[in-house]
C-alpha cells in the first residue's frame, strides 16, 4: 500500500465533530434525570435504574447504553458504576456536586443552531454584557448557583498558586457569587474582600457569603465594572472567567481602573479563557470567545499575548502569564509600582 493512500484523509474527525452535539444531549439529560445519582443511591442495574428514573424500560435502555458507551457509566457484570469524575462531580448532595454547572450553557442550545444567521448579522454589536445586564434577583440566583458549583473549587486553587499572606483587602471584579473572596477570606483571617458585581448579582453575593458566615470581612458592593468606580486602596485585585465576554476596548479600560484603584504594590490577577500568544488555541477559548456572537455583544478570544498587552497599557510591571486549569483557563498578573 502506498505511503498516500495510507494518509488519505477521512471524514471520521469531521463526523465526531458534527455529532457532538449528542453527547451533550446524553450528559445533560443525564445529570436532569439523576441517573448518576441513583446509581451512587444503589440502583445499580438496568432495571432498578429506569424504574428509580421513572423511565419506560426503552427509554431507560437507551440513556443508560448511552452512558456507558460514553465511559460516563461503567459495567461491572450486571450492575452499573459511575466513572471516577462523574462520581466526584455529579451525584446530588456531595460536596463537590457541580450538575448545575453542567447544565448551564443549555439555554444558548437553540442559538448555537442558528449561530451562522448570527454570524451573517450587520447589527452593531452591544458593549455591554446582554446576558446579564437586565438580571433580575432570581436570574441571578439562577446563574450563579451554577458558578458557585465550580467557583469554590476555582476559589481554592487560586488561593494553592497565590500566596495572600500580609494582604489586606482583596477586590473580586465581577466576582459573580463571590466564591474567591470567600475562600480566600476562610484561609486568612485578617484578610476582608469586596465582591463587585451588578446589583442583583451583588444581593445574591450576599447570600453565599452568609452561607459560609464571613458577613463580617467580605462585603458585594454594587458596581457595573464597565461604568463605575473601584474602591480605592486594595492591595490585590481579582478579575475572573468574564475574558470572552467582552472586547479588547472593554478590557483594556477595566485593566486600567483596576490598576488605577489599587494601592502602590498592589497586584492584579486576570483568570480567563485565552487564546495562546500565536492564537492557535486551545479550542475551548475560541469557542467562549465564538459564543458571544449568540447575544451580538462585543465578546471574543482574547489572547495571552492581548492580555498582557492590557496590563502594560495600564502601567503594570513584572508581567507574567502562567497555566490556571491546563488547556481551559490562563492567569495572567501585574504589580503596579509602589
């Protein structure tokens, strides 16, 4: 056989990617049934697992077979075990539950089908964030159970790779439920933090924050980041998983009141979905940055290489860009001149 008919393309890449869809059909009905759930409750075979799902033998056949054939379900003889993540993540009333996560880009679904309509569209794109702007209280009890349910997690890796110790107040910039302010003041007490997010979102804050009973050190202010004040003084400030939502003039002058409001020496951190620096990928940053075109906003994939130039253009020193979650998130940090 020749060495070209050997690498022939074929359709195989092409076809998985078409269908993918399906598999996010599979795993969010998944997690809405509470399919994972019920196995770790004990309904362990097929047939105890439809019934616990209220579903019709086919039916209960068919998402079950689907499951294990994406290596979601494993089989174990007769009875039926979750994969390692899905175990950890998904089953209802663990710690580390993050279902609503998972579910949370399903209102774009019917969108994303007419995203090339979307993309045709002559209309001037919007500066501000239409997915949020018009949040009513419980839109964002809504949003932000979801973020919460990975925010935490997030929250306590940044608190692994940055040292807060000596810090004294910590400003979270569209800090949503205020997951990293939250952690971040459990682990040091002389720490307080300021969750700044719009006025809904901000009386959600407070909520979780009651939660975990650090009322006392974190307040959530009030605060549209693209159009209102900082608080002044703060020695580190946080900004992130808001990068695909807006564009290059947005964030650049974010950066900048940023920089402006912090104390000399203060740092500031940038948590996002970037490109890297020669815009290659990776592809879950492009395709953030692709879904802004859903809501017509001026969101898109920053990359690295943007970003940095972001915190130069602001007077950042001591630059750097290193790997948050390997593949998903980049954090880029400064120090302003003290």
């Amino acid at each position: 056989m020749s060495q070209e008919t050997t690498s022939r393309p074929t359709t195989v890449r092409l076809q998985r990617m078409v269908r993918a869809y399906r598999e996010s059909a599979a795993l969010m009905a998944a997690v809405e049934l509470g399919l994972f759930t019920k196995i770790a409750e004990g309904h362990d075979t097929e047939e105890a697992l439809g019934k616990a799902m209220g579903l019709t033998p086919l039916h209960a056949e068919r998402i079950i077979v689907a499951c294990v054939g994406l290596g979601l379900v494993e089989r174990d003889g007769d009875h039926l075990k979750n994969a390692p993540d899905v175990d950890r993540f998904l089953v209802q009333g663990q710690p580390n539950y993050a279902g609503e996560w998972m579910l949370f880009t399903k209102p774009d679904w019917n969108e994303w089908g007419r995203l090339s309509q979307h993309l045709a569209s002559q209309t001037p794109a919007r500066a501000d964030n239409v997915k949020v702007s018009d949040f009513t209280v419980e839109d964002a009890r809504r949003y932000h159970r979801a973020t919460y349910s990975i925010g935490r997690g997030a929250g306590r890796l940044f608190l692994r790779q940055v040292d807060l110790t000596g810090k004294k107040h910590l400003i979270d910039i569209g800090g949503g439920s205020g997951a990293y302010c939250i952690e971040a003041c459990k682990q040091y007490p002389d720490l307080r933090a300021s969750v700044l997010d719009l006025a809904s979102v901000a009386e959600v804050a407070r909520e979780f924050i009651a939660e975990n009973g650090v009322s006392d050190r974190v307040e959530a202010v009030a605060c549209d980041f693209n159009k209102d004040p900082f608080p002044q003084g703060a020695d580190i400030a946080v900004m992130a998983s808001n990068l695909p939502m807006y564009g290059r003039d947005e964030f650049r002058a974010v950066v900048k009141k940023a920089h402006d409001a912090l104390a000399p020496g203060g740092e500031m951190h940038l948590i996002g979905e970037a490109l890297n620096a020669d815009r290659t990928g990776p592809a879950d940053a492009a395709l953030w940055g692709l879904s802004e075109a859903l809501v017509n906003g001026t969101g898109l994939s920053h990359s690295t290489a943007d970003v940095e130039s972001y915190f130069r253009a602001a007077g950042f020193q001591d630059i750097s860009t290193l790997p948050f979650v390997e593949g998903v998130l980049m954090r880029t940090m400064g120090r302003k001149p003290g």
